[in-house]
C-alpha cells in the first residue's frame, strides 16, 4: 500500500490589516477545501506604504503594497501572494519569475456610504452643502465632485476600522498630514483627529469581508460611480516554475471573472494607468458571451472626462475590447487628463 503524499508547508504573504488577514483567512479556507492535507502558513509583510501615512500620491501609490508582497515573494520568502486586482498598476510588468495563477469570483464592485453611528442621512443627496466625504481614491473624488460640486473631500486612509473610528468620533493614532498643494486637500493629521466627517465612501466588498455590510446607507449603483478596474477582485500569484502550486491554485480560478478583468486591465494598460489615475472601468458578460465594456477618465475634480461603452463583436476577445476602449479613450484625451492629475 503506497504511503499518502507528503504535507505541504504553504507560506502566504499578507499585509497585516484586518482587511487583508480576512482575505487570506477566505483563501486559507477555499485552499483547505481543495486539499485538507496544506499547512499553511501566514507570513506578514511590511511594506513601505505601511509605514508611510500621508497621502500615498507621494511615494509610489498602493502599488507599494503589491512591490513588497512580489518582492517576498520572488526571493522565496514566501510561496503564495494575495493582491486586491484593483491595486495592481496597469503601467508596471509582472516581476520575472512570477506568475497570476487565479482570480477569485468577483465579489461586490459597488462603493458604499457610510455615515456616523446615529446619523439620519441615507443618501448621497441627503448630505448638506459643502459636507466632508472621506476618501482617497481619486476615481471617487472625481466622480462624487461630478454628482455634488459643493462636497469638501478629505482623502482619510487606513484601515477601515481606523477610518470608522474617526469618522463616529474616536480618536485617531494613525492619520498624518502631507503638505497641501492646490490639486490635493488635507489629509487629517492628529490634532485634526476630531474634524468632522459628514460620511465616508468605503468599498462594499471590503464592508462584506469585515462583517460591517449594516454600516452602508447606500449602494451606488456603477452608472452612478463606475468601479475600478478589477474592483472586488482577488487574484493569486505565484512563482512560475512552482508548477505543482500553480495548478492547484489554476482550480480556484473563475473563468468569467478572469475574462471580464482581462479585458479592464487590456484598458489600463492602454492608457498608462496608475494607481493614482482617475481611472474607471468595469465590464460585463451578457447573453452568448458578449461583454459590455465601460470605461472613464476624468480630471481631478471630475468637470473633465472622456468615456466609452463598448460591446465585444468576438465574445471571446477581451483583450481586443480592452484595447479598443483604451484608443478611443486616448483619442478623446485621456492622455491629458491622467497627466493633469498625476502626482506633482
């Protein structure tokens, strides 16, 4: 009788938030179903974003957070990286040696409000003139400035409990300040731990993996703010010639997740998008295969934009949907646009 395999020690890299220990905590669990006998291992992972709490414009953007884990995970420090798909940059190369073995089944790509403990605002139009939005995604900022020009945004970053805290009226350790530039606002520094905010805008994904779904008022639904590319999305990297972890991971993915992103990331691609882009897109499947295939650029402050919506004529072509998008994006001027509200 032949003895059973061997166990596999299996190292997953993971930022330490409790956002990203609940994403590796649901991969654990998908990964022990698919073979009980794994034992794996959380390794966490600092990354200079982490250690970094102004506004992250100015030291390289959240694709920081992918840098470290690829780094660890190129070295051999660790086996497994989990990346959020939309905090992948569209401008920077898969490092040597590495390979996206699966994307989860998208979850959620819709953005939430949330507003303080005991508020009776529900919705976005319940807010009064010139309220403070919480947020620090330049996509939001552009596109809640497009709705309510009146809304003062302040880019609050961190984990989500920090920012629930601060926002219902606990005191914040963590929120520092960068210098105020005339196409950036404040950060919250300590001594404006305090400052009001009337509402936050937090993913409904990431709501849903804290348990904190009750939190959100509202729903925008993606013709009120078009998601980011590869919202809600979790992909699963590896490195290449780990063959025997490839495949297995290779079963976890979802296949019309992984054509509908392909086919966003074709687009930010395109456009030489970065984390710090005003960039949106998000796309669909529809009936025989067909995507619909939505994409915008918009200036900082959201008065600027170019758009597409386009429809596959071969279903199984994202890619050449990605790039169509992309072109027509460009020649409406998107380049332009990106480049005015990059980082100065």
């Amino acid at each position: 009788m032949s003895a059973d395999p061997p166990t596999r020690e299996l190292r997953i890299g993971t930022r330490t938030s409790p956002m990203a220990l609940a994403q590796t905590a649901h991969v654990t669990r998908l990964l022990h179903a698919l073979d009980p006998r794994l034992r794996i291992v959380t390794v966490p992972v600092q990354s200079e974003a982490g250690l970094w709490h102004g506004d992250l414009s100015g030291t390289g953007g959240k694709g920081l957070f992918v840098k470290a884990l690829d780094a660890r995970l190129q070295s051999g420090d660790i086996d497994l990286a989990l990346h959020c798909l939309k905090d992948v940059p569209g401008d920077v190369p898969l490092r040597a040696g590495l390979v996206v073995a699966a994307h989860l089944e998208r979850d959620d790509v819709r953005d939430a409000l949330v507003v303080p403990e005991h508020s009776g605002v529900r919705r976005l139009a319940d807010l009064p003139h010139g309220a403070r939005v919480g947020t620090a995604s330049v996509r939001r900022r552009a596109q809640l400035l497009r709705i309510r020009p009146d809304l003062r945004i302040v880019p609050v970053r961190g984990a989500v409990g920090t920012r629930l805290d601060l926002m219902d009226g606990g005191r914040d350790t963590h929120a520092q300040t960068q210098p105020h530039t005339h196409t950036q606002p404040h950060v919250l520094t300590r001594a404006h731990a305090h400052t009001e905010l009337d509402a936050l805008i937090l993913a409904s994904a990431g709501l849903a993996r804290l348990g904190l779904t009750h939190r959100a008022t509202q729903l925008f639904e993606v013709d009120e703010l078009l998601p980011a590319v590869g919202a809600g999305v979790l992909s699963l990297e590896c490195r290449r010639h780990d063959t025997a972890l490839a495949a297995l991971l290779e079963r976890l993915n979802h296949e019309r997740t992984l054509t509908e992103t392909t086919a966003e990331r074709v687009m930010l691609q395109g456009l030489r998008g970065h984390c710090n882009s005003p960039i949106a897109g998000y796309c669909v499947t529809g009936p025989g295969g067909r995507l619909s295939l939505r994409g915008k650029v918009f200036s900082p402050d959201g008065t600027a934009f170019a758009q597409v919506h386009l429809h596959s004529e071969a279903p199984h072509d994202p890619a050449a949907l990605g790039a169509h998008a992309a072109t027509e994006l460009l020649s409406q001027g998107a380049r332009a646009l990106i480049d005015t509200g990059a980082p100065l």
